[in-house]
C-alpha cells in the first residue's frame, strides 16, 4: 500500500481505524461504507486520534 501501490484495504465492521500520509505528495483516501450515515443515529463510536490508550506515535518523521 503506498505511492506505486494503489490497493483496496477492507476494514471489518466494528474495527477503530486511521491513516497516516507519509509522502510529501496529497493521497487519495476513498471511504465506501455499507449503509447511508445518519447523523441522527449513528452506529459508529469514536476514538481520538491522541487516545492513550492506542498508544501510537502520529507524529510524522521524514524518511
């Protein structure tokens, strides 16, 4: 997955996610969800990027 390898990544439902870009060039990040989302009941939780709890290292080192 990256630059020269555009794949298709399935996420199982109930599975907390994220991505991180580590090129200097914009990605391309397309979400295809099972169902319409409806704000007014929504059936996914959310988990701030920064939780302790995940316990990883966002920050962005240049390679």
């Amino acid at each position: 997955m990256g630059e020269s390898n555009p794949v298709l990544l399935i996420i199982p439902r109930g599975v907390a996610h994220g991505y991180r870009v580590l090129s200097s060039e914009p990605a391309w990040i397309v979400y295809h969800s099972s169902g319409v989302y409806q704000p007014e009941d929504p059936d996914e939780e959310r988990i701030a990027f920064d939780d302790p709890r995940i316990g990883f290292d966002w920050s962005t080192r240049p390679r």
